[in-house]
C-alpha cells in the first residue's frame, strides 16, 4: 500500500483531518497506527479522537474504554 492509500485510511479511519498531517503519519508510521488503532477497537476501546503532532513526530490516540479514558502516543525514534 502506498503512502498515499495509507494518508486516507489515516484520515477516513483516524480522523485526521488536514491532509498533510495524515500523509505525515502514513510516511512516519505506516500501517502501525491503523494496526494498533485496529487492536485497540476489537479489544472493546474506542478510539474517540486522534491528532498528529509534527513536531514531536508524535501520533497521539485517545482511546475509552467504560469510564476509563487513554492516551497512547506512538513516537517516532
């Protein structure tokens, strides 16, 4: 899958929601966001919101799950 098909899956999927910011994502993480964002989900968590911070390289999911909320930030190294 290119960068570009992942840009959109961020963005449809993730929700975020500037175009630069998700194809940001895709070229920093590939897949693994939508991976864990997929793990997250079928362990019964809800992703609710997803924002990509450029400049800690940082994609960042708020995840709930019952009355506990998350947040798991992914960083690239």
């Amino acid at each position: 899958m290119d960068v570009f098909e992942l840009a959109r899956r961020y963005h449809d999927e993730l929700g975020i929601k500037e175009p630069s910011m998700a194809t940001m994502a895709a070229e920093f993480f590939g897949d693994l966001g939508l991976k864990m964002a997929e793990f997250l989900k079928g362990e019964g968590y809800a992703v609710v919101n997803t924002k990509f911070v450029d400049y800690d390289k940082s994609l960042v999911l708020d995840i709930t799950k019952g009355e506990n909320i998350f947040e798991i930030t992914l960083r690239k190294s």
